[in-house]
C-alpha cells in the first residue's frame, strides 16, 4: 500500500473485510478437527 503525499491512514485501509472474514480461517478448524480425531482413533486402536 503506498500513501500519496497528505493522505492520511484510515482504519478501513488497515483492516479490509476480505482479509477479515478469511474463508480459510473458517475451513481450517472444521478440516484439522476430524484429521486429528480419526489420527487419535486409529493409534488408541492398536492397543
């Protein structure tokens, strides 16, 4: 981001809403949750 001369920085520059509602932070919990529960599954299963 380059700033003319005399603009000032506005908070809507700093935080834009794509890189706040990031759809990938959303698919990340939802994809590493079961990955990891059917990892644990299958290793508690050997026993």
């Amino acid at each position: 981001m380059v700033l003319k001369k005399n603009e000032t920085l506005r908070k809507d520059d700093l935080f834009d809403s794509s890189s706040l509602m990031n759809p990938l932070s959303f698919n990340t919990p939802g994809l590493l949750f079961p990955a990891i529960s059917l990892l644990m599954l299958a290793y508690t299963n050997r026993f």
